[in-house]
C-alpha cells in the first residue's frame, strides 16, 4: 500500500478571532500547491483516493490536484494518528491513498509508522511523504519511496 502525506501549502497567520479553520493560502501556497500537484499527478495512480482535512488551506492545496476528493473531518487539526491510520485503512487498502493534512499530526504519523516512534517530525510546508508498505520476505515492511518539498520543483 501507498500512503502519501501531504501537509497543507503555506497560509495565512491566523487574525484575531478567526476560525483556524478559515485560514486560506497565501499567493506563495497557491504556487507550491499547483507545483506539488504537478508532481503528484505525474506519479499517482489515477485510482488514488484523496482525503483531506475540512480546514480551508488543506481543501485549496488538494483542489490543485484536479482530481475527486473527500473532506474527512475527523482528519481535521490536532487529529490523532489512529484517525489518519482508519481513514486509510492502513495498511490494507487495495489502492494508494493521499492524505493532505496537517502538523504535527503527519510527522507523528511518519515518525510512527516508519520508526515505531512517537516523534514530531518536521514535514515542511506543501512537502510530500511517500510511504510504502510491503511483504518482503514474509515480514511487513515500510519504506519511504520519496520525500518532496514544493521550492525544489
């Protein structure tokens, strides 16, 4: 199984008494968002299920990809892990799934699913972490296929 994280283009800073969830992405997130897209349709497979966070920065940055997308509110901030992991179905779904999202919650997802730590990893900005879970001589195996970052394309 595929899983790709993908974290929300940079957006605005939050103005008094705004809803977290309203944010909406600066100019720079807008380009990295069509740039990181780009990239991912060029590699995804065209029956990868896209889930993503109902807050404004994660809808827009996904909306560049073109592709259906399902809002999850239960991967909304602050998620924990296991509802990333369900949302999934990790590591049992049959095609790949992307999940755009937030901080701190996909480095803590990488962190555990690669490691078996509980970890804040920094995952930057509009960056992409590929996972990969495998059978490799009758073990489960995770691998990171690739990570990438929007000011490298």
């Amino acid at each position: 199984m595929d899983l790709i994280l993908w974290r929300h283009a940079e957006a605005e800073v939050i103005a008094p008494g705004q809803d977290d969830l309203q944010r909406a992405l600066t100019p720079k997130g807008e380009r990295q968002a069509r740039r990181m897209a780009a990239w991912l349709n060029h590699r995804l497979a065209a029956t990868t299920r896209v889930l993503v966070s109902p807050a404004l920065r994660c809808r827009q940055t996904a909306e560049a990809l073109g592709r259906e997308v399902r809002i999850l509110p239960s991967i909304a901030p602050d998620a924990p892990i296991s509802a990333l992991i369900e949302a999934s179905r990790w590591p049992k779904s049959v095609e790949p799934v992307l999940i755009c999202g937030h901080q701190p919650t996909l480095g803590l997802l990488a962190a555990h699913l690669l490691a078996g730590v509980d970890q804040e990893w920094a995952v930057k900005k509009g960056a992409v972490w590929w996972l990969r879970w495998r059978q490799r001589d009758g073990e489960p195996e995770v691998t990171l296929h690739a990570v990438q970052g929007p000011d490298a394309l």
